[in-house]
C-alpha cells in the first residue's frame, strides 16, 4: 500500500445532516446559558431578553455572510481558504491563528470549569484528574473517525434541548397553575414588566449584559469550521444557518421569560444557575445533580468543538503554508492527528497554568473576555471578506442560491455593532483588562507573519539564478 492511499490527502465529508443540524445547535447553546444568565438577569433585568436577540440577530447576519462566501466555492474548507483568497495570505494568516487561539482559551476555561463540576459529586477529587480524562477520552475519540465528532455533539447538543425543554415546560405549568413560592412570589408573566419595567437598571444595565451576552454565543461558526467535511453542504449548510433564528427565540428568549415569570427578575441569584433555582422551586429535589450533569455535558460539548475546531484550523493554515507542513498530515482515518495531538497538549498546558493564578474569578473573566473579543475579530474578517467578495466575484454572488440578505449594507452594520461591544468593554474594570491584553496577540502575530515572509523570501530562488 503506498503512502498516499494508506494517508489521505484530503478530509472526508463524513458529518451527515444529522450531526450538522446540532453541530449548529450546540454552537448556539453554550455554558454561559445555563450558568452565566444568572449574572446577566441580575445586572440587565428583563432587557436581557433584548441583549440576546439583538447578538443573535447581529450574528446570524454574519452566518450568511459565511454561508454564501462556503458555498460560492465548494473548495474552501473553513474562513481561512475564503479569507486567504480573498483578502491575501496575511488574513488567512491572522484569522486562523485566532481562531486557533480563541478556542484553545475558551476551551482552558471550560475544561477547569469541568474540574469543579465534577467536584460536586466528588469533592475530594484532584482537579487535573477529571481534565486530563476528559482530554484523553475526546482525543482518542476524535483520532478514530470524524464521525465521532458528529456522534458525541449531536449526543451532547440533545441532552442541552431536552433541559431546555423540560424547563420550559416546567416553567409554563409553574404559570399556568399560579404557582406560589415559599417567599410568597406568585408565578406570572407580569413579573417581567411589574418591577421597574423592561429595563429596570437603565441603559447601564442593558450595557453590561452585552458584554456578558457576547461570550454566550461564542461558538456559533462552528458549521462552518465542519463544512469541508459535511455531506451535500449546499443542501445541509443554508438548514443549519437558516434555523439559527428560532432557536434563539425558544433556547434563549422563551428560556430566559420563563424564569423570569417564576422568579422575578431581583431574585435571581448571581452566583447561581437559575435553571437549578427553578427546578429546586418545582419540587425537584434531583434539581442540582440533574443541571450539574446538563451543565457538565456542556462543557465537555464545548471542549469537545475546541479540540476538533483547532485541529482543522491548523491542518488549513498548514495547508496555505501558514503553519507547519506536518499538521498537514492526515491518518488513514482522514483525521489531523498531529494538530489533534498539538491542540490538547496546548490545552493542557494551558489549564495547569490557570490554577497557579490566585484569583481564579479574576482569571476567568480574562480569559472569557478576551476569548469574546478575538472571537469578534474572526467574525469582522468575514464580513470584510464578504464585502471583498461583493466586489471581486460580483459574478459568483449573481449565481449565488444562499444569498446574504442585506447584502454589504447589513455587514457594515454587524461591524458597528461590534464596534459598540468593544466600546462597552472599556467600561468596567476587569473587561477593560482583558481588551488591553488582546493587541498582545495581534502583534505577536504580526511579528510571526513577518518572520514568515522573510524567511520565504530568503529561500526563494533569485530571479537571475544567483546564489543567496
């Protein structure tokens, strides 16, 4: 058997319909629902339900934006190829790299995050234990076949819908029924609106949520990352984008009326998930277990999505010659295995480090903060590679089925938007930090890509046949 056929030269298209559909899902619903919205009710009150649908809506845009760029050449395998093609190698460059980066420090975050879930049922339990299992376990099921990648989120993504749901059915029974609390808080939509109206702590209030709703949806790209290797993506890919609006509505919006309805909007605890206060309201005595084992589910998704995202993100930066050659390199499963391999080690390392930080709350809002704004970085390349498209291929985007609606208008409204949120960030302390920090990246990064360039300079031939 020869080298080329025993390694593969290209990825499979092995994610069937099935598991791009809650790919997306999964991409949509992140950790920060079930623990963060806490937090975001109690500083926005009931106008974080505007927080999300207006984040939703913003990058929805940029889902179709991505959409048609995927789908005008079936050649492209994720935003570097279009990105590379479309702006120049330094923007293939840049937002792979970021994009590598951005889930290697979302993904530090949630698998310390699953260390402490795990310490609910075990607490004498040392925390790298349950973080080095978790990484060994998805990268051995990761290695096999992409497939398991499709099998586990669409596993993980349908244990999220069903909590969701139950709340939800949970929750509109509670106000149906005229459900009473012990504290004596009757259970009625005009919770939402009684105390202090929609906007209760004024604008700041509705400006803080969005600095927090932002990482919430963190993730939400990731069909795009799992197209190359998506059946049919001209049929499959405009399904998964096209259904991202009504989840919002049910997963975020409807989710978050309910508990609202239950418990008015002041006595929802910061500190705590509000999907446990609730159940433990029903009558659930399981209630915490149940949404430990939801939450702990997420953030194994979510670590999940971030080891097999880093590992096709450095396979097409290889690709481009942007990283090197050997995360190229396909196994007989027609999987990265060495960007695989590279990715977790990274994370690991990366979770030993955060547990020498003394304040890890302090640690977490940094990282999570600087993760939303790399993250927005790689959604404003999109868009600008959209407008870059508009202009250069106005032939493609003629023929094109998936059209943006809104076309160049709507992505200059996304980057203000954007622009907004990283003006919000300034606002407070801890946020302010971790903005400060991100120029970090984006010279160290400038710096490589020149390092780069000189170094094919140097060995390129010259163009009279000289010698160096």
């Amino acid at each position: 058997m020869s080298a080329s056929s025993s390694h593969p030269d290209h990825l499979r298209r092995s994610l069937s319909n099935r598991h791009l559909q809650l790919i997306a899902i999964g991409g949509t619903i992140g950790t920060g629902l079930f623990m963060g919205s806490g937090k975001a009710i109690s500083l926005a009150g009931p106008s974080i339900l505007l927080v999300y649908l207006i984040i939703g809506v913003m990058l929805f845009f940029v889902m179709r934006a991505m959409g048609e760029l995927l789908l005008s050449n079936l050649q492209y395998k994720s935003f570097i190829d279009f990105s590379t093609d479309l702006l120049g190698p330094w923007a293939g460059f840049f937002c792979g790299w970021t994009y590598w980066f951005c889930w290697i420090v979302t993904v530090i975050a949630e698998v310390v995050a699953i260390a402490s879930y795990a310490q609910f049922w075990f607490p004498g339990l040392m925390p790298w234990v349950p973080i080095l299992l978790c990484v060994l376990l998805l990268l051995a099921l990761n290695l096999t076949a992409v497939r398991w990648f499709g099998e586990l989120e669409f596993w993980f993504a349908l244990i999220k819908i069903v909590a969701i749901m139950v709340l939800i059915v949970v929750g509109l029974g509670m106000v149906i029924f005229g459900f009473t609390s012990p504290s004596g808080q009757h259970a009625q939509l005009a919770n939402l609106w009684n105390d202090g109206g929609l906007f209760p702590t004024g604008i700041g209030g509705l400006f803080a949520g969005f600095q927090l709703g932002v990482f919430a949806f963190v993730g939400i790209e990731l069909v795009g990352t799992a197209t190359a290797e998506t059946a049919d993506p001209t049929r499959n890919l405009p399904k998964a984008i096209n259904a991202i609006p009504l989840r919002l509505l049910l997963f975020y919006v409807l989710a978050l009326v309910v508990i609202m309805a239950v418990t008015p909007w002041r006595l929802v605890q910061p500190g705590r998930s509000p999907f446990v206060e609730l159940f433990m309201l029903a009558g659930i005595p399981a209630a915490a277990s149940l949404i430990n084992l939801v939450v702990l589910t997420s953030a194994t998704s979510s670590t999940n999505s971030g080891v097999f995202s880093t590992s096709r993100m450095l396979f097409g930066l290889a690709e481009e010659n942007h990283a090197p050659r050997l995360f190229a390199r396909l196994s007989q499963a027609a999987v990265p295995s060495h960007g695989l391999l590279f990715s977790c080690i990274c994370l690991l390392l990366g979770a030993m480090l955060v547990y020498l930080v003394p304040n890890l709350v302090t640690a977490f809002t940094l990282v999570t903060t600087l993760s939303a704004v790399l993250f927005m970085f790689v959604w404003s390349l999109i868009l600008v590679a959209y407008m870059a498209y508009r202009r250069k291929r106005p032939q493609l985007h003629a023929a094109s089925t998936y059209k943006m609606p809104g076309g160049v208008l709507m992505c200059w409204v996304c980057l203000a938007f954007f622009a907004f949120v990283l003006w919000l960030l300034t606002l407070q302390a801890d946020t302010r930090q971790a903005l400060l920090a991100s120029p970090v990246w984006f010279v160290l990064l400038a710096i490589a890509y020149g390092w780069k360039v000189r170094c094919a300079a140097r060995a390129a031939p010259s163009p009279l046949g000289e010698e160096g």
